[in-house]
C-alpha cells in the first residue's frame, strides 16, 4: 500500500526550514505565503469531503498524494480544526485489544512517525510515551492478558510495576490506602501527543498545495441524488455543489449528516470535556490514563497540565459539559497527583464526540452509492488521524474498502461482527 511518502504538491509550495524562518525574519515575518487559498467552490468537484477535521483533511490530502484525485473540495461548516480536532487531549497510542484495531491504530501511528516530514509541517508529535495505570487486582489481571494480546500483534507494550510508574512519574501517589490505589499499569513507549491544530493545518498546507479546495464557513444543508439514488452533489450555505463521490467526515454530526441522506446510523452524540491548569515548570513528562477513574493528565508544552475525562452522560449537540464531571475528575486528580490541589483551572472546554455501541469506528459504503462515511471515533479518534484519512482516502477512491478499514463498515451492525472496544478500554481516548 503506497503510502504517499514525501511527495509534493505541484503547486510547490516553499518549504518550511530554518532558513526560510531566517530569511523571514529578515522582512519582519510580513512575507509568508497563505498556508492555504480561500477558493470560492467550483460548480463540481471529482471528490466532496465534508468536514475540516484532520480526519477530512487527512482524506483530502491522501486523495490527492496517493490516488491522484486533485479536482476536491474540503466543505467545513465552520474553521478547520475547530470541531474535535482543536479540542482534544492529542493522547496517540495503538494499544488496542482487537486484532482489528490494533491494525488501524498501529496504521496510524506508523504514519505519525514520519508526518512532519511528509507534511513538511511540524506537528510536534512526542513520543513521550503512554501509561494506563490499573487500580485493583483485577484490573491488573486482564491489563497482564491484554499486554499479551497486544504483544502477540507485534506492537510495543509492557507491564509496570507501582515502583515502576512511581519513577517514571514522581508526582504520583502510590500510597496504598488512597481511594484508587495504584496497583501498576502498562505502558506503550512509541505513544504519546502531538500539536491538534498543526494536524489540521499541516494536512490543509499539504492538501491544498496538490490544488484541493478548502472552504470554509459553507455548511452542507443536503444531498441531491439521481434518480437511480446514486449521489450527485451536497446543497451548502454557498449554494448546490456537484461531486459524483461524496466523504462524510463530520464526528460528532454525523448522525444530522445522514439524516439528511435518508438513513440512520448507530451513533450516540455526547459532550466530552477537557480543562488545562495554570502553566507550570515541566512536572511530569509522560501521559498517564486511568480508565477505572476516568481521569488522565499530561503537560503541554507551555507547561499547563491537561486533564480529560469520561462523556456526559446524555446525549447533546451544546460544545460544553456538565459540572459534575469536572467534579470527578479533579477529585480523582487531586488524590493520585497531590500537587494539583494548589493550581488553578485555567480553561474548561468540551466538543461533541460520535459513540458507535461497539466503541469502534465506522468507514464504510451507505445505502447511498457514492456517499461514505467515516464516524464513529468518539473518545479517542485523533490518535486515529493519518490511518483514518488513509484509509478512508482509498475507499472513497476505489468504492471499495481495503483490508484495515474492510471489519468497520456498517455491515457489522447487521451481522454481528463488532470489535467490541467497549469492554477492552472504559475510556477510548
Ligand atoms: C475533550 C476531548 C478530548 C479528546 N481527547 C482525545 C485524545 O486524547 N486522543 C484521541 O485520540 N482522541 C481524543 N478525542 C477525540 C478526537 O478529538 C476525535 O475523535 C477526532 O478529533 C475526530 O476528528 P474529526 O476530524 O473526525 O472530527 P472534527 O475535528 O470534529 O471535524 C469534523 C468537522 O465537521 C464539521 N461539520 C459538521 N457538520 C458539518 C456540515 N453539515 N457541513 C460542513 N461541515 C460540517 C465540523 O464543524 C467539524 O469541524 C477527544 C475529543 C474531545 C472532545
């Protein structure tokens, strides 16, 4: 499978290098070229994608660098990463239980390691690596099996003992008789974060130097179909829009997308919050997730520690959560990072996340023909960003999903093959 490496558009955009900052800063930073156009849409395009998340991006940019197909739009209702994509916690690993899974995740991760370089845009990708931490026993126990599993599919992962995370994580309290003690846990090293907003961005500089347009601000209201039902383009804000094939891409709304097309799909949409303390000196230089008490904790690199949490628990399209989440997941944090009661919450924030009931994502044909989707990461799709738009990218081009994407269509739904994450992982992050 072409991967699309280092390949670059022909519009040739100048690179970014240490000598193109330099020459810059001669003329004061006032000459840089527009990362991206602002077209105004073209009557049809060979491709539409809508929505300017870096998974739409994502299948723009491979569209064009792996497949040839230049002539495409990308339609986002609002800015491009302003959905889930500049809202999330950036936490990227490829642990996942299920053979299938595993297989998109590591896809991903794969690709993550070489997309600054193939972007030619630094996405600030850290492998700073990923502990989940155990609480109980029993939790420790099947941590042991899935480390196993996830050996068996040749991806990195090792047990840890509490005196194991203690030293990779000193601000942690392994006082054992803490209400969530900690146990030990596993760790994935090649995990870890990178820049959301330099993911979307980086995908729409490279996209759209292989002459994709982005346009934003131009929501997609409709479809219009022929009368042998197959898609023949998307009614926006900024008028009819003619595509033959058309990607969805739209997390959190993709459930109203496919309203719109006339059927359903098996999506719950729930707020996901996320909050940032006050900035302070580098304290912890890992990622540390606790399912059991759906809290994890990182530190960005303008030194905030950033905290996530579980879903509301009901259903809403508002970009904000409920206190009481807030509540939980300081309380928790208080208790396992004992320096975190001195600092102030800077910012709270929450996007709208897809929830499939197999915690899995969907990439998949629709009863539509030429229309496909790509939902359903829910908690924990950015991690899945690259292997996402790559994969998508070959299905939208060839009608056909390869083998990585093939056990996420929405035919699993009928016949019961789910790669059920749910139980796997609490929180899918
Ligand atoms: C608080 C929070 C924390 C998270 N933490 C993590 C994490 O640590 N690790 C991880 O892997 N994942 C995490 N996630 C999940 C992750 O953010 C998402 O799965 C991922 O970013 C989805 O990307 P996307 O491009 O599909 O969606 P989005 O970035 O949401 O893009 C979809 C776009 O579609 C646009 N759109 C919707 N409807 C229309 C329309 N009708 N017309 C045109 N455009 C439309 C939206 O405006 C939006 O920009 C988190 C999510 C949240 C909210």
């Amino acid at each position: 499978m072409a991967l699309g490496m280092g390949r670059r558009g022909p519009t040739g955009k100048p690179r970014y290098s240490i000598f193109a900052l330099a020459r810059n800063a001669l003329s004061y930073h006032e000459n840089w070229q527009a990362a991206w156009r602002s077209p105004e849409p073209k009557p049809s395009y060979d491709a539409i994608i809508v929505g300017g998340g870096g998974h739409g991006l994502a299948t723009a940019y491979y569209l064009a660098s792996v497949h040839g197909i230049r002539n495409v739009a990308v339609l986002e209702k609002g800015w491009i990463g302003g959905g889930n994509t500049g809202r999330n916690t950036t936490i990227i690993r490829s642990n996942y239980l299920w053979d299938q899974s595993a297989a998109i995740y590591e896809h991903a991760l794969k690709l993550w390691e070489t997309m600054s370089q193939e972007l030619n845009f630094n996405v600030m990708f850290s492998q700073r690596g990923v502990i989940t931490l155990a609480h109980s026993e029993h939790e420790l126990r099947e941590m042991r099996r899935r480390v196993e599993a996830i050996r068996l599919n040749g991806i990195d992962t090792e047990v840890l003992t509490a005196a194991d995370i203690k030293k990779l994580v000193p601000i942690i309290n392994t006082d054992p008789s803490i209400r969530y003690p900690v146990m030990g846990g596993f760790i994935q090293k090649r995990g870890g974060t990178a820049r959301h907003d330099a993911v979307a961005w980086g995908y729409a500089r490279a996209a759209d130097d292989f002459g994709v347009d982005i346009i934003q601000n131009c929501e997609v209201t409709g479809f219009r179909r022929g009368a042998d039902g197959a898609i023949q383009g998307v009614e926006t804000s900024k008028g009819f829009i003619g595509a033959k094939k058309v990607g969805c891409v739209a997390a959190g709304h993709s459930a109203v997308l496919s309203e719109m097309a006339g059927f359903k799909l098996p999506i719950q949409a729930r707020p996901l919050q996320a909050l940032v303390s006050e900035p302070i000196k580098p304290c912890i230089d890992t990622v540390v997730m606790s399912n059991a008490v759906h809290m994890y904790i990182s530190q960005s690199d303008k030194g905030e520690l950033v905290f996530g949490a579980g879903t509301d628990s009901y259903n809403s399209y508002a970009q904000r959560g409920s206190l009481n989440i807030v509540e939980h997941l300081l309380a928790a944090a208080v208790e396992l990072y004992p320096i975190v009661s001195r600092l102030r919450v800077l910012r709270t924030w929450g996007g709208i996340v897809d929830t499939c009931p197999d915690a899995s994502p969907i990439i998949s044909k629709t009863p539509v023909p030429g229309l496909y989707f790509n939902c359903g990461w829910g908690t924990g799709g950015f991690k899945a960003t690259p292997g996402s738009g790559h994969v998508f990218a070959d299905l939208v081009a060839n009608g056909q999903p390869n083998a990585i994407a093939a056990p996420f269509s929405l035919e699993r739904f009928r016949t019961g093959f789910l790669v059920d994450e749910h139980g796997a992982a609490g929180v899918a992050h």
